[in-house]
C-alpha cells in the first residue's frame, strides 16, 4: 500500500499506511519471542476431501433414504451415500442406554440433564480444537440414556470417535460441580 488511504462508511472506517522500510527492518531483527507461536497442527484437519465414486443412480428429483443395514452390532445402523452434494462428511449417533437414566421422574431427568452437561464441559477444549476441523463432537441427554454425536468430515471422524469415547470413559467427575449443576439445572426445570 503507498501513501495513505482512507474509507469513511457509516459503521467502518479505516486508514492505511504504508509500513515504511525502516520499521520493516526493525521487525526483521526482532528475536523470536516464546510467548508468540503458532499452535501445533490439528491432527483432526482431513487431508482428503474426494468423494469415492458410486455405481448407484442418482434421482434428480428425489432426496433418497438411509438404507438400514444388518449388523451384527446391537442398535440400528443406517447409510447413505452422498451422490448428490458430493460432501465428504458423516453423522454418528451413539446411544448410550442406561436403566438409571430410562425412568421418567423428575430426579432422573435432573441427573441426565446434569451428567450429559457435565461431560460435554469438560470436554469442550477437545471440542473446541476438533469443531476448527469442522467435526464437531456432542453429549445429549436422551429419553433412555446419553447420546454421543459425532458430525463432520469422514476421513478423520473415526479418530474423532475414538478420542471422545476414551475421555469420557477417563471422566473422573467432581462433586462440587456436579452439585452445582445440578441445582442450576433444577433452578431452571422449576422456572420453566
């Protein structure tokens, strides 16, 4: 930028300046500092981002269904192949049911509300650092138990899955905070 330049909008304004050669010498001979650095690579960015071509027909004019699949897995296991968008991107829901948590009481509501929300707070630093990769992590209170959702790019979504499965099996609660959850979420049930 030469000289100096100026814009004056209602809700902007700016001015530039040309560095000058001066100060950009000065910068050049600045020691590197510890303090400023760039972060370590996230290892969730993907690397591939194609699609795998498909012998199935696309219809134009119809969004198709999930086909759901036999498995030899408990649950229920659907898929679809994105021949339409062409995003390389998959959701998974993972229902995690417990008896303790299937009850419909007050309490019980209270204790998944104050566990799902509990779990997600402590893993937000992991889902902060995999939602930059656009794969974003979620624990949810569900009508039987707990639901883990994993949405995003394919290619790293298993290691994704893997990493959020082994912290919350580490989850070592707190019970202080859990107690202050707890009364929060009760404070808000009774409100609304």
């Amino acid at each position: 930028v030469t000289g100096v330049q100026t814009c004056a909008l209602p809700i902007l304004a700016y001015e530039l300046e040309e560095l000058g050669q001066d100060f950009l010498y000065e910068l050049s001979q600045e020691a590197p500092r510890n303090e400023i650095a760039y972060p370590s690579q996230n290892p969730y960015i993907p690397k591939h981002l194609e699609v795998l071509a498909s012998s199935e027909a696309e219809n134009d004019h119809l969004i198709p269904a999930p086909k759901k699949l036999n498995s030899k897995y408990p649950g229920e296991h659907y898929y679809l192949k994105d021949n339409r968008y062409l995003v390389p991107q998959v959701t998974v829901n993972i229902d995690l049911i417990s008896k303790a948590l299937s009850k419909n009481d007050i309490k019980v509501d209270v204790t998944g509300a104050v566990l799902s929300h509990y779990i997600s707070e402590a893993l937000n630093e992991f889902v902060y650092t995999t939602s930059l990769a656009s794969i974003t992590p979620s624990i949810s209170q569900s009508s039987n138990g707990i639901t883990i959702s994993v949405e995003g790019f394919s290619e790293k979504l298993p290691q994704v899955l893997r990493t959020l499965c082994r912290q919350i099996i580490s989850f070592e609660p707190n019970e202080a905070k859990f107690e202050a959850y707890k009364e929060s979420i009760k404070n808000r049930l009774l409100v609304g």
